[in-house]
C-alpha cells in the first residue's frame, strides 16, 4: 500500500476528482472518519486513484496544502480543474499548489444538497432547469438561465436560489474558462483531440477483429 502511495504519476492530469467517504474506524474506540480519495482523469480518459488519506473531519487549508503537495511532488505539475465539494480550505491549497488551476463545485453535490429542499414531485423539472444552468456555452448565458429558474421556481424555494447564488463563484467556472492563454499552455490545449500514431510506412491500417 505505501508503493502504491508513493508512486510517480503523470505530469498532466486534466481533471481532478476529490471527495471524501465516511467509514467506520478502529483505533482506541469505534469511530466515523473520513477517507479521503484523489481521482484523475487521464489525458487518455482513464480514470486513476492518484491517493487516498484519512483525516479526522476537521481538516484545513494546512491538511490540503499537505496532500497537493504529495501529489506535485510524486509528479503532477499541472491540472486543468479540480472538482470537489465543502471541503473547507481545499481551494486555498490548490491555488497555491497550482495557482492556474479551476476550482470548480461538484454539480452532482450542489444538485443533492438542492433536493433537500425541494418536494421530490418537484425534482425532475428542477433539475432539468438547474442543467440549462450548469450547461450553459457562457457565463452570461448562465445568469440568463439562473433568471428564468428564479422566477420559476424562486419563491417557492427560495433556498435553492441561495445555495446556488453562494456556490455561483466556483459553479461558474466552466463558462468562464479562460480564452487567451499563451499557446501550448494546458487551458488553451482543452480541445485538442489526442492523435493515434500513424502506421509505419507500407503498413496499411490494421483490420477490425
């Protein structure tokens, strides 16, 4: 297991996951901790545990600044986006770690918590409202759509309208990526396909199995 920790990893991890689950651990008495898990994705589309630590629900900007640290050091020298939830000091630590990386709000957690306060014969038409949102080709397009979900859905939950205004600054981070950045730099190569090498010359393309 400690190998497997300190491995070397890819310089370039496009997106990365982190969130945490709670399981049940022995140490002096039974208690719920939480386990931490880092998940890659691959310029390849594979998807990668980059580690995995335990904490004590109370972790800061000091815990996160320690584990981005392990990752740099094991390897990874740039990330396009990092994707996690309410875990408290996590974006301070990775713009330091990586100070043009994204720190973008899980949509899928940001929708969860919106159905808590939702009745459930009303979740499906939410969510199809909240995707124009999260969807949208532009910031500005965004805000249009968080309009039309405000005044459809505002004053009969106006606590999704907060949860949603007080997340809008990470939410947002994908309409907003930026446009200019110099050439060869990750965010301007998000688009780029990844080529297969061409055969070897005389060889013609190899045939389907």
């Amino acid at each position: 297991m400690v190998e497997w920790q300190d491995r070397p990893l890819d310089p370039l991890c496009p997106v990365v996951f982190i969130d945490a689950i709670h399981v049940k651990v022995r140490d002096s008495q039974v208690a719920n901790r939480p386990i931490y898990v880092a998940m890659a994705v691959t310029c390849e589309g594979q998807r990668d545990i980059l580690g995995i630590w335990t904490g004590d629900g109370g972790e800061g900007a000091k815990y996160w600044l320690h584990v981005l640290t392990e990752l740099r050091n094991r390897g990874v020298g740039d990330v396009l986006m990092v994707v996690c939830d309410g875990l408290t000091g996590l974006p301070d630590a990775v713009t330091t770690v990586w100070p043009r990386t994204i720190v973008q709000t899980c949509i899928v957690h940001l929708l969860r918590n919106s159905f808590r306060y939702a009745g459930r014969q009303h979740w499906d038409a939410i969510a199809k409202a909240l995707k124009l949102v999260y969807t949208a080709p532009t910031e500005a397009a965004a805000k249009e759509r968080f309009a039309e979900f405000l005044d459809s859905w505002g004053a009969r939950y106006p606590a999704i309208v907060r949860l949603w205004d007080n997340a809008w600054a990470s939410v947002r981070a994908v309409p907003g990526l930026r446009r200019r950045d110099p050439a060869g730099d990750l965010l301007d190569q998000r688009h780029r396909e990844r080529q297969r090498p061409h055969p070897p010359r005389g060889q013609g393309p190899r045939p389907l199995p």
